[in-house]
C-alpha cells in the first residue's frame, strides 16, 4: 500500500478527494445525529458503532 499523503497525488481528482472524505463524513454525523442512529466508523482496525452527540466526533 502507497504510504504517501493524497494531497500530494499527481491527479487532482485523487488530491481533492480527501476534503471530500472529510465533507461527507461531516454530513454523515449530522444526519445521524438528526435521525437518530448510530455511526459506523474504524477504529484500530475495527468497526464499531458509535451513537452521534452534539460535539464533534475527534479525527
């Protein structure tokens, strides 16, 4: 696996992808907070789940 920064990737479409990663999962924890439901998300390797709160999720 390509240990590299993406926002250092030649295409730009793969460069810009994070900021959209970073965007949806935004979005992810505010419908999920107004409907509700629970995230999943990957920690240490595994997939939990994890009931929206107000505050920010850490990253």
């Amino acid at each position: 696996m390509n240990q590299k920064k993406i926002e250092l990737a030649k295409d730009p479409d793969s460069a810009a992808s994070w900021v959209a990663i970073r965007r949806a999962a935004k979005r992810a924890e505010q419908v999920a907070l107004s409907t509700n439901t629970e995230l999943v998300v990957q920690r240490n390797g595994e997939c939990v789940h994890v009931k929206p709160n107000a505050k920010p999720m850490p990253r």
